[in-house]
C-alpha cells in the first residue's frame, strides 16, 4: 500500500511535498508504522486528510 502523508516537520526540515510509506496489507486488524522508512516524494499531492498534527522527526 501507498501511505502519502505530510506532517509539522514539511518545509522546515523535510521536503515540502510530503512522504509516504510502502506498506503491506496487515494479516490482522493493526498497521505499524515505522518513522525511520518514509522517503520523500514529488506527486500525487497528499490528500487532506492525511496531513498528520504532529511532528515525525525521524526517517530519512
């Protein structure tokens, strides 16, 4: 799966367009989120919903 995302750390220490994650369908009801694995992208442009309030200070 393609988790585009953006968050407070986008245009101030992270590329301004957002991250994503490549993720695997989850064989149970829970996805884990590794912050150390987002690499930056140019498009699709993140949908609004994925803008996260928080600051994600690590990954590349």
């Amino acid at each position: 799966m393609f988790l585009p995302f953006t968050n407070l750390t986008n245009r101030e220490t992270t590329y301004s367009g957002g991250r994503h994650l490549d993720l695997r369908i989850p064989e149970g009801d829970f996805i884990y989120l590794n912050s150390n694995k987002p690499l930056d992208f140019l498009v699709p442009i993140v949908p609004t919903q994925n803008y996260w309030e928080i600051a994600i200070k690590a990954g590349v």
